[in-house]
C-alpha cells in the first residue's frame, strides 16, 4: 500500500472530498468524539484527517503520506501497522480508519493493536466488509461467504491492490476477550462509488435511507471494542 499512497499522495485529500468518503468520515468523526479518550494511536493515518479530533500520534507505511501529514502539524512516524514501534500499553486508544487493516497482514497488526493498548483501553475500526463489491440487497442476503468473496482487487493509478474483506463475526473473533462497545455500517443499500463528486437525488435518498437496512449489509464496518484484559 505505501507504493499506492506515495504514488497519489498529492491527490489524497482531494480524492476524499467526495460525498461516499465525507459520508464515511462523519460516522467515524461521531465514534472518535463518543468514545476516544486519553493517549491516541491512528494507524495508518495519511495526512491526519483524523488526527483534529483527537490528542495523539500517528503512523503510516507511506512516506509522502507522512511528509504530508506533518506538514500539516501532525506528530506521524513511519510505522507498519504489522509492527507498531511503541512499548506495550502506551495508548488509551488506538484508532484505525477508512479501511487501513483491510490491506495488512491483519492478525498480525491487532496483536500489535492489543499490545500499545493499556487496559480498559478503546478500540476504534472500520474495515471493508465482505459486501463491499457491488452486490444488490437480493445478492446480499443470499451471499456465500468464500474466500472468493472475502477478496476484492482493483486497480488505482497503475498500482494492483488486493483487499481482504471481512465479516462481521470475524472482526468478533479476531477482538474476542474485548467488549463490543459499538456497531454499525454505511452504505448498507447502496454501492460507493470513491471517484464521484457529485450524487443524483436517488442517491442522495438511498444514503438517507441507509439506517432502514440490516447492519450486517453495510459495505464498510465501524467498531467499538474496549480492551478487558
């Protein structure tokens, strides 16, 4: 991924400024403001968006991210979210948004979350979910979960990218032992489309709609986990 961002880097923010990624980032900024508390972690933070909201550092695997985001004004390090360069239980919270461990060797970076964490500390995701590919409400409630499901490829500025797409009873698994604060989805009846500027009326309707439709739909995840252990 940091071959990807290095590469569009410049073009980040911008691309973000469309109405499916704003959609996306009002229902984080709402779980950051409610739950986040004392120290903060953001893994895989890019320029810092959500680094306003919060007192805390950041890391990333991009280097032009991290230029990006500490021009910004923002205290980001170079960082794998596999290998976390902090001591066991420095952060009260740690945050990990916009889909950042879909692209990392995933059960590796959450013991590495579950390390910096100290006890009864938060856990604040949002992941792909292995709906995000462009499925109808029909197709989605008859989905066979595979590994053919739970992998999505595309490709951005010549750069070959592979996702892994999760369930939600395995995002569950993978934070067993914590208690689940918080969950919920977006775009439940309706595919995103990240490149778009501007929404039709039914659009606009489907997003306003969205709540209507079983969480479980939704394209994009967000949890709440508290660490008990």
């Amino acid at each position: 991924m940091s071959k990807l961002y290095d590469r569009t880097g410049d073009k980040y923010d911008y691309r973000s400024n469309n109405p499916y990624t704003k959609h996306l980032r009002k229902k984080e900024v709402e779980l950051i403001k409610r739950f986040a508390k004392g120290k903060v972690l953001d893994i895989g933070c890019g320029t810092g968006y959500h680094l306003n909201f919060v007192k805390g550092v950041g890391i990333d695997s991009s280097q032009k991210m991290i230029d990006l985001a500490n021009k910004n004004g923002f205290n980001v390090r170079m960082s794998r979210a596999e290998k976390i360069p902090f001591a066991k239980d420095s952060f009260d919270t740690v945050m990990s948004m916009y889909g950042v461990l879909n692209f990392t060797d995933y059960k590796k970076a959450i013991r590495e979350v579950k390390k910096v964490l100290k006890k009864d500390g938060i856990v604040i995701i949002s992941v792909d979910s292995v709906y995000d590919k462009n499925y109808t409400m029909g197709e989605k409630r008859k989905l066979k979960i595979d590994k053919y499901t739970q992998t999505k490829k595309f490709n951005i500025e010549g750069v070959k990218t592979v996702l892994h797409l999760f369930t939600k009873d395995e995002v569950l698994e993978l934070f067993k032992g914590f208690e689940l604060l918080h969950f919920d989805s977006v775009f439940r009846n309706i595919n995103p489309i990240w490149g778009r500027f501007k929404i039709n009326e039914t659009e606009k309707k489907k997003l306003k709609e969205d709540y209507r439709y079983p969480k479980e739909y939704g394209c994009f995840y967000l949890f709440v986990f508290r660490k008990k252990i």
